[in-house]
C-alpha cells in the first residue's frame, strides 16, 4: 500500500466514504492543475458532493497531510491573490496592495481571503509545487490567479490573444527589448511575480519615431505609475533584476480583459472556515494567534441558555439532571454543525455558536425547539426549555484563552438578546429578520415575528427586537 492509500484508508474512517473516493480519484487520475489551489466548493459540485462533507473531508484530509491548506488574501478588483500564507496566523494586518489594480486593500474575512487546498508533494508531485516552471499562462491561471476566477480553455485563449501584446518569460539577470505597436488604449505592463504594473494611457496624434520605455523590476514591489504615451511604434527595455524569474505582459486593458477577470464562481471563504465546526475541532491550535485581530463584516451568533437547570437539578436528582442536560447539548451540537454553523464555546448549559447566514442560525434555532420538544414528549414532562437569542453584524475575530473567539457589540448584544427569551419563545433581532430568506422560512411555518422595544443591560439605546413565538 502506497503513502497516499494508506492515509486514505484512514481518512475514510472519519469523513464521508463519497468524498474520500472523489478526492482518491483526483489524486491518482486528474491533471497537475486541478490538484492545485482546488475550490471546494467547485469540487463539490462537480461531484454531485455535500459541500459541508466535502469541506469537512478535504479539512481531515489536511490534517492527514494529504493537502495542504492555503489561505490568499484575494483583490477584489481583479481576483488576484496578493498573498499566499500557509496559515491563517501569517495574515497581515496592514494593507494588501495589487499593482494591476493600483488599490490597497485590507484583507477582509467575509470574502477577500480564500481558502485552498493543494496535494501535499509526498503524496503527488504536480508543476505548481515549482511554479518556477510553468509556463506564463499557467502561472496566471493557477498561481496569479484565485480560485474563485471561472476560467475556461476560451478565456484563456483570449487571456493570450486578444488582451495581451505581448509577454516574456525572462530569467533572473537578463533583459529583452519588444519592438510593440500602440494602440490607441489603455495599457498596462503587468509583472505577476514581483507584483508590478505600470500603467501607459497612449492618446494623441501617432508618433512617427519609436518611442521608448524601459521598466526594471527588483525584489520590491514599486507603486504603479501612469505615464501617457503617443499611439505608434515603442521600443519597450524589460530588465529582470529580482532574484526569480520575471513574467513581464503587456495587456490591453479593455472591455476583453474586465470581461476575463469579471467571470467569478464561488469560493470557500475563510469565514465560512472560521464558522465550520471540523475546522474549529481538528485546527484548533493552528488557527489566530493571539495577537491577532480579523475583522469580519457580517458573522451570525446564536446563544442557548437552558431554563432553571438548577431547579431542574434539585426536582430530578444530579444523576437524571446530568443525562438530560448531556442529551441537550448532544441535540443542539448536532443542529448546529447541521445547519452549517460551529460552537464558539459552551459555559454551563448555556451554548454560544455561530453561523455565515442568519438563515441558518433560525433555522438551528427553530429546529432546537422543536428537538427539546421531542425529549420531553420521550420522557412525558416539560423539564427541558432552551431560551434562544440570534443576532447579526460586524465583529472581531480574536484568540481569548486559547480558544478562537469573537469580540465586539454584536456579540454582546446576541447575548442580551438571548436573555430576553424567559421560555420557547426565540428572541431575533431587526438584521437578522431582515435577511434573505429568514421571511421565507417563518412564513412557511406560519410564524408571526412580535415586534418589541427592549433595553439591554449595558447597551445605551433601546433596540428593536422580534420575538418568534
Ligand atoms: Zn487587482
């Protein structure tokens, strides 16, 4: 049995026996590229695969070191990664700059970092593992560019065409002269490696003598400038002085080239991996570390609290007491890794977790009910009641006592909101009502949100809130 079989075989005995063999097959049969950077979730689609499970294997998979996890900071504008890390931790916290698009960004959570996972070279050698050696377009496609931009064979084609003048793969210490004709567009000499754009806005009447330019390029990175040219001939100097090779092209930047880079397909978003209950159980130590600070714009919380446990301690008895508060946590832990969302912590027998999409998070929060319902229907008594509070909005995500955690009013006030509820009764706030298809869901079960007034201890202004009766 090879290295890859073996863990294979182990893998299958955690994740789902599906995914495992999807994953098997790409491994042994599929091309250099699709081993590279894959997007999960475009994975699991061509596969027919849950994308939970699918997202789930291919963590257990990492964690076997099958493949490696990559998280890139993406630019919004192009799709560019403009930073590869290995590790959540090597997040900057300054500015991501993209030359091609002249723009600094700070990288956002919600949807500017990508998480990709690459076959670990024991397992596979594939080209991108020296990505020295692809060739230009390759090194576009699978390393300049995420995975969340949709190329295709066409795209490509017209990537190398329509939208470039020209491109050079030129080693470290040399230098190359193109004799280039402008058009009279907007132009941009784009270097992928060292990150590294001049831009050239060519306009009036056409030169009749060669123009000429020279663009070095060193280790790094230099601020994209802009320089007008006339149309016509240009003598175009490329000097590589960086301690790599260089990929120096010359694009025109028009309607062919927004349309490449306009094609985009979803993406496994390092939120949605921060709120994945096996990345939070099988990456716990690897996650932020503790100086760390993640701005997210949108995370959804949702806290449990079980009413009276301490009386329900003294009418049972610590033992009877015991099973039944395990038996709750076992109910609500399931729904919540089912609807999507991870446990950010137990404290007593209350539960704080969190989800991606307020719809999941009342979705979690219905079907809670309706399993406490059903234990006590088991056991003929009311005994169990889960007072539930949901909340939406910006927050921080932060390492507190060794456990990843999130900070910030948000999550002060879903745990106000919670407290609001004194029986079954949910207590939903104005952004989660208000998100798409939350309206759906209460409407199919017939549910009328009450709207209420209410002051939260330690939050200065009343705030409006909905109860789901
Ligand atoms: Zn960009």
């Amino acid at each position: 049995m090879t290295y890859a079989q073996s863990q294979f075989a182990t893998l299958k005995q955690t994740a789902d026996p599906d995914a495992v063999d999807a994953i098997a097959r790409l491994v042994e049969q599929g091309a250099d590229h699709e081993l590279n950077r894959i997007n999960v979730i475009d994975f699991s689609r061509q596969n027919g695969l849950d994308e939970e499970r699918a997202i789930a294997t291919f963590l257990h998979s990492a964690r076997l070191g099958l493949f490696d996890l990559g998280w890139n900071v993406l630019c919004p504008g192009c799709g560019g990664v403009l930073g590869a890390h290995s590790t959540l931790k090597a997040l900057k916290t300054e500015d991501y700059h993209c030359a091609l698009c002249a723009c600094g960004y700070k990288p956002n959570v919600d949807d500017q970092v990508e998480v990709s996972f690459t076959v670990n070279p024991r397992v596979r050698r594939i080209a991108a593992h020296d990505p020295d050696t692809l060739p230009v377009w390759d090194y576009y496609k699978q390393i300049y560019w995420s995975s969340g931009v949709d190329f295709t064979e066409e795209s490509v084609a017209t990537l190398a065409t329509e939208v470039t003048l020209e491109t050079r793969d030129l080693p470290r210490g040399e230098s190359t002269t193109l004799s280039l004709q402008l058009p009279k567009e907007f132009i941009i000499v784009f270097e992928p490696i060292t990150h590294a754009a001049l831009f050239i806005d060519v306009q009036g009447e056409p030169a009749i003598e060669p123009q000429d330019l020279s663009i070095a390029y060193g280790n790094e990175p230099s601020p994209t400038t802009t320089i007008s040219l006339r149309p016509g001939p240009l003598n175009l100097t490329l000097k590589n002085q960086s301690n790599g090779r260089a990929l120096p092209s010359v694009f025109i930047a028009a309607e062919a080239l927004h349309h490449l880079i306009g094609q985009r397909k979803p993406f496994l978003t390092a939120k949605r991996m921060l709120s994945n209950q096996t990345f939070r159980d099988v990456f716990k130590a690897d996650n932020l570390s503790i100086d760390q600070r993640l701005q997210i714009t949108s995370m959804t919380f949702l806290f449990t609290d079980l009413k009276g446990s301490t009386a329900l301690y003294e009418r049972v008895g610590d033992l009877a007491a015991f099973d039944l508060v395990r038996a709750h946590f076992h109910a609500l832990l399931e729904i919540i890794s089912a609807e999507k969302g991870a446990v950010v912590k137990t404290i007593g027998d209350a539960v704080m977790a969190t989800f991606v999409r307020p719809v999941h998070a009342v979705n979690a929060g219905l079907r809670m009910r309706a399993a406490m319902d059903e234990l006590n229907r088991k056991r003929g008594t009311d005994d169990l009641i889960v007072k539930i509070g949901i909340h939406e909005g910006p927050c921080l995500a932060v390492m507190l006592n060794e456990r990843q955690d999130y900070f910030g009013q948000t999550v002060n006030i879903a745990a106000r909101v919670q407290s609001l509820s004194t029986a079954r009764e949910i207590h939903i706030t104005g952004p989660v009502l208000d998100a798409p298809a939350v309206a759906d869901v209460l409407k199919q079960r017939e549910i009328r949100p009450i709207q209420k007034q209410a002051a939260l201890r330690g939050i200065a202004d009343k705030i409006v809130v909905y109860e789901i009766p």
